[in-house]
C-alpha cells in the first residue's frame, strides 16, 4: 500500500477553521484517499473519501491537490468535540479490503 | 452508537489464560474486520471476513490468534495463552457495501490487560 505522511500534531482554535494535511507522493490512479478520526476511548469514525476531485459533507471538506500527491481535510468552524486523532489512509482499488491505518494527526482544539 | 456491539468492553486476564471477544455487526453487513490497538499507534489489521469465509490474514495473527465468524453475522476473536504483549484494544469494523469505497463502522474495543 501506498504510504501516507501526516504532521504528528496540530493545533486549533475553537470556531476557527482547521486545515489537516496528508502527503501521499507515491500515491497510484487506482487510490482512493480516505479520512478518518478517533475521538477518545472510541472506534475510529468515518469523515470522508475522495479519488480526484475535492469533496464536501456534512463533516468536512477533503482537498485534493491536482497532482493527487497530497490532500488536505477542512474542518470548517472547530469545535471541542473534533479534538481527536486524524487518520489520513490510501485505498486500493485493486487487492485487499482492508483500511491501513498510520499513526494519524492529533488534533487539540481549544476554547 | 454505529451499531457494531462488542463484548466484553473490558478484559483483564493473566499470562496464559485464553481469552474471547465477540463482534456483533450491523445485521446487513456482509464484510467484518479485526483489528488491535495499542497505546499511540493507529489500529492495525488483522483479518477480514466476507460473510463466513476468512479472506484476510495479517501476519500479526500469530498461530495463538483465531477467528471465526459461523455464520456469517457474529465474529469471535480468540486469543490462547494470553502474552503481555497481546495487550491492547481490539477493535471490530464492519461495510457492507459492495463498494470498496464503502465506509468502514467500526465498534468501540474490547480492551484487554495481559498481566
């Protein structure tokens, strides 16, 4: 699997907006460039995926550089409820099912 | 909640002993993971099931490590002789759409302490 590289930490500020970089240089046309966060004591939860172009939800929004060899995941207005662990993972297409996950991104939000 | 039940929540166990945890998915998910955490890493994989059928193994699943899923809808993860090293949180996910772009939902652990 392609890697992905993520800033270990991050910082933020309650209401504002939070821009969580990945790096996936090695990234193939096959991939498809998932997002997801783990809040404290809980099961990673799914944010949202993307293959080329930028995506929006009701979570976040996922930018997608043209080149695809880096995207960043948008949280709009932070809150404290989005202080958690943001895992930035390549998916296959093409070979197994499985989600492999790095060490992801920690966010600290403060009020 | 996301639906994905596991039990028990907690275990402590010593050195040796088997221990068993359960994965009650979403009932119309067909494909069920496996995974193990541990303190400051993301979760790792260690297999996968569609329906029954066992397709995915990681190397982590050394021999003392079983699963099974009998019937296609609960899974079992059994751990025998019980290490230090086998503590973590095991977590179970489970998609079941047809898609590999599918969202993964993923339960809240069964964390287990090896003394």
């Amino acid at each position: 699997d392609a890697k992905t590289t993520q800033p270990n930490s991050m910082e933020s500020n309650e209401e504002e907006p939070v821009h969580l970089p990945c790096n996936h240089s090695t990234i193939s046309g096959t991939d498809y460039i998932h997002w997801y966060r783990q809040l404290p004591s809980q099961g990673p939860e799914y944010v949202i995926h993307g293959l080329t172009s930028n995506v929006n939800n009701r979570m976040a929004s996922l930018a997608i550089a043209e080149d695809r060899k880096s995207s960043t995941l948008i949280l709009h207005r932070a809150t404290l409820r989005d202080a958690a662990v943001y895992y930035c993972i390549l998916r296959d297409t093409i070979g197994g099912t499985a989600l492999i996950f790095g060490k992801g991104t920690t966010l600290s939000v403060s009020s | 909640d996301t639906g994905v039940s596991q039990n028990p929540r907690h275990k402590i166990t010593k050195r040796g002993q088997n221990v068993t945890f359960r994965c009650d998915p979403i009932s119309e998910h067909n494909r069920l993971y496996w995974y193990r955490q541990t303190l400051g890493q993301g979760p790792e994989f260690l297999t996968y099931f569609q329906n029954e059928a066992q397709l995915e193994k990681s190397r982590l699943l050394s021999d003392r490590f079983s699963a099974e899923r009998p019937k296609g809808s609960f899974s079992t993860l059994e751990i025998q002789r019980t290490e230090q090293g086998d503590s973590a949180m095991y977590l179970c996910a489970c998609r079941g759409s047809a898609s590999y772009t599918g969202e993964l939902f993923f339960g809240e652990g069964s964390r287990l302490t090896v003394l």
